[in-house]
C-alpha cells in the first residue's frame, strides 16, 4: 500500500512516464507523421490530419495528456512547499516545462490551428493555402510541445530516488 508520505515518489514517477508518453508522441510526429502528410496532395493531407485531429480526442490520450498536468500541477505546489530539499528544483521545472511548453503550447497554437483545419473544405484552394501554412505551423509548435514534454521527463527522473 502506499502511504501519503510516498505520494509525491508515486507523482514523480507519474509525472516522468507521462511526460515521457507524450513526448514520444509529439516526437512521432515531429519525425515522420508531418512529413508522410505533407508528401500527400493537400486535399488528402488535409483530410488525413482531420481525421488525426478528431480521433486524438479520445480517453486515453486526453488521460495522458492531462493526468501528467494534474500531477504537475500537485508536484509544483508540493514543490514550492518543500522548496529546501533536495530536487525540488527540478521538480518544479519539470512541472513548468510540461505546464507551460506542452499543455499552455497546445492550447495557445496546436488546438487553434487544428479548429481552422476542421473547417476548411480539402478540396478548395483556400484548403490548400491553409494546409501549407499549417503544416509549417503546427509542426514548429508541434516541436516545442516535444522538446518541453522530453525535458520535463528528464527533470522528474532527475528527482527518483531523492
């Protein structure tokens, strides 16, 4: 069983995993999915990353995602509590990167551009106007979201053990 003074080891390792989830997911697309997309004539890319965009929204993912904000937000707050021991440093880095660098990032950019995406018809110039320009776009913000959730792993693994 655990008990509440082993809550914050099981946040951190929490933290860590899903931080580190959802960078390899970002990471993916970073890499290689934008890429395969912006091979296929706008019209099919376009219908390609709607569909991403609909079934990303899912349980899963969306547990992922902000199930780690929750245990960022808890590992700040402890953070900022128990500021005079060791690694609380970097637990509220962590907690910062992945709040601001990939949730915040998400929010401000990624979800606008995907909002404009969806109401596009692929077929139309302006369909295609907008997919060049989303593509480099959502990619560019895509690659920090990846980079904060991949620094934020590293943070809170910096601090298991302590």
């Amino acid at each position: 069983m655990i008990s509440v003074n082993h809550l914050p080891v099981v946040l951190q390792l929490f933290a860590a995993l899903g931080c580190g989830l959802v960078a390899g997911v970002f990471f993916a697309f970073s890499t290689f999915v934008m890429s395969a997309l912006a091979r296929l004539p706008s019209t099919q890319g376009i219908i390609a990353m709607q569909s991403i965009n609909i079934t990303a929204i899912n349980p899963l993912f969306m547990a992922a995602l902000f199930g780690t904000s929750l245990s960022c937000l808890l590992l700040a707050i402890f953070s900022l509590s128990k500021w005079h021991q060791p690694g609380a440093a970097y637990l509220l880095i962590g907690s910062l990167l992945y709040l601001v660098g990939t949730v915040l990032v998400t929010i401000v950019f990624n979800v606008p551009l995907n909002e404009a995406l969806a109401t596009v018809k692929p077929d139309t110039i302006e369909g295609a106007n907008l997919w060049a320009s989303y593509l480099t776009n959502w990619t560019f913000w895509n690659h920090i979201r990846a980079i904060a959730a991949f620094l934020a792993a590293a943070a809170f693994t910096l601090t298991l053990g302590n």
